[in-house]
C-alpha cells in the first residue's frame, strides 16, 4: 500500500446505529479496492464547531454521516467551511438538508422567509427504498454494474423555485428519484462536492464497494497526486 489517507466522518456516532457501523465498513471496502491505507475520524459536530477552520485542513477529505444530528446549526456550519476548503467531500443522510440549507443563505435565495424544502417525508425509525435515476454521464457510469435501488431514512422535497434557483449556475444534479426529486447533487464551483438523500454506505459490500464512496476516495488520490506532482 503506498497511499494513506486521512478522512474526517462528520457525525454524532452511536454504534447502536446501523448506518454508522456502514459508515465505516463502506471505507473499508473502498479502501481495499483501491489498495490504500486509510484512517478514519468520527467528528462530532460539537467538539469540530470549537476549532477554527484551519483544524480541517489536516484531513484529505470528509464524509457526512447519514444521522441523526443533535444540532443542526452547528452541521450547517461545518458544511459551509468544508465547502470553502475545496476537499473532496460525500454529504449523505439527514445532512443533505443541511447542504441545501447552506446553499440557500450562501446565495441569498431567500423568498420572503418562503419555505424551500420539506422536512423528512420518511415517518418513523425506518428505511425507504429509493429508486435512482441517473441523468448525467458520470452517474449513469457508477450505477452501470450495480443497482439502482438504494435505502434512505431522509428524503426531503425541493420547492420547483428553489431546484430552478440552485441548477445550473450552483449545483448539478447527478440522479432524480422516483418522486421526481433531486436525490444526488454536486457542486459546480468544487472538484469533488456531492451530496446524497440516501445512505449509500449500507448497500456497500466487500465484493462490490459502493460506487460513491469509491469514486470519493479516487478523487482524494487524484488531489493528492496532483499536489505531489
């Protein structure tokens, strides 16, 4: 192994949770894949938010936890200084309303205090199953060998105003749901910058690592690759 990669998992961890052992697991599996050595840092959103931005530096890139988060203002904090920092970053879950969030207030697309975005539409301690429906090249290439149902605790719907506010100009969007909602996006001003409704990590496996949380560790050894050349 000649790569090590140091990764922060924005999170609340409670072993108890099922996506949190995923959470790490799915590292695992990618890392194996792709033969490098990787060390992984459960940070929670209280102890980060007492750091200057500076102290996430020292990390080649972060995955945000599927949830639950005990408090969303510290979250969406965190969110807006990793985007400043330009590092390959997965945002999963419950954070991917915290990721619109911060986008609302970075670009002003307030509405008279209009609500932009529901709360979560999946009632309960229960997963759904989410269909993906790719519509860019790149996605349709990471969900060409593996399936396109996923499992999600969150789902959260978009204003019509807001997707035409957000698309294009600030965020692409990868893959639709068979609700006919945003379900993974990417930033248009970031190397790497996507965020999912889902949780992608519980349908990982050894055998086949899933396509996300590879192509998220392959971005950090791209940028790394790029700085040592």
């Amino acid at each position: 192994m000649s790569e090590s990669l140091k990764i922060a998992i924005i999170g609340d961890y409670n072993f108890t949770y099922n996506s949190h052992q995923a959470t790490n697991l799915s590292l695992d599996h990618a890392a194996d894949f792709l033969d490098v050595q990787l060390n992984y840092y459960w940070l929670r959103p209280n102890e980060v938010i007492k750091h200057k931005p500076v102290y996430l530096e020292g990390f080649d890139g972060f995955i945000f936890s599927p949830g639950p988060y005990q408090n969303i203002f510290y979250l969406n904090g965190i969110i807006r200084t990793v985007i400043n920092l330009k590092l390959p970053t997965l945002i999963t879950g419950e954070a991917f309303k915290g990721f619109i969030e911060v986008l609302v207030q970075l670009h002003n697309l307030h509405n008279s205090n209009e609500k932009l975005i529901s709360e979560n539409l999946v009632s309960g301690n229960r997963f759904e199953k989410i269909t993906i429906i790719p519509e860019t090249k790149n996605c349709i290439q990471l969900y060409d060998n593996i399936s396109n149902i996923e499992l999600s605790s969150s789902r959260y719907s978009l204003y019509p105003q807001l997707i035409s506010s957000l698309k294009n100009e600030i965020i692409k969007i990868e893959a639709w749901n068979q609700f006919d909602e945003p379900e993974i996006l990417s930033l248009q001003s970031h190397p790497f910058f996507v965020a999912c409704g889902f949780c992608p990590q519980i349908s990982s496996t050894r055998e086949i690592p899933h396509p996300l949380i590879y192509t998220l560790l392959k971005s950090i050894l791209l940028e790394k690759d790029e700085i040592l050349s």
